[in-house]
C-alpha cells in the first residue's frame, strides 16, 4: 500500500508543477511564438499547433533526464 502511496505522491507533484509551468509559460517572452508554431485565426475558428516550441521543449527535457539517468 505505502508503493501506491509513493506513486500518487509523486504524479500530484508532477501535475503541480506542470501547472505552475502552463501559469508563465504565458510570462517567458518568444515561447509559442517562435517560427515553426502554427496559428490560423478565421472569423470564429482559430487553430494553434505550437510545433518548434514541442520540439525544442522535448529536446530539453530529454537532456535533463538523460543528465538525471547517467548516474
């Protein structure tokens, strides 16, 4: 039990601080708004694909991880 205990601790963490990331993201100046980031704005559709911003976010994150995993 304490296993399951450990587990939704640390998936609350991680929904946690994806939210504190999702509140300024909106402050960092340039992110999703780089070349590569798809926005379509018509009369009552609008379409946003923040593609180059993934890519370099994926990036990112998978070279802190693999810092994190060499050990």
């Amino acid at each position: 039990m304490t296993d399951l205990a450990k587990i939704l601790i640390v998936v609350g963490a991680m929904i946690i601080s994806m939210g504190l990331v999702l509140l300024l993201v909106g402050k960092i100046p340039g992110v999703g708004k780089l070349p590569g980031d798809f926005f379509v704005k018509k009369d009552n559709f609008i379409f946003y694909v923040p593609l180059t911003t993934c890519i370099i976010l994926s990036l990112l994150l998978s070279f802190i991880l693999w810092i994190f995993n060499r050990r």
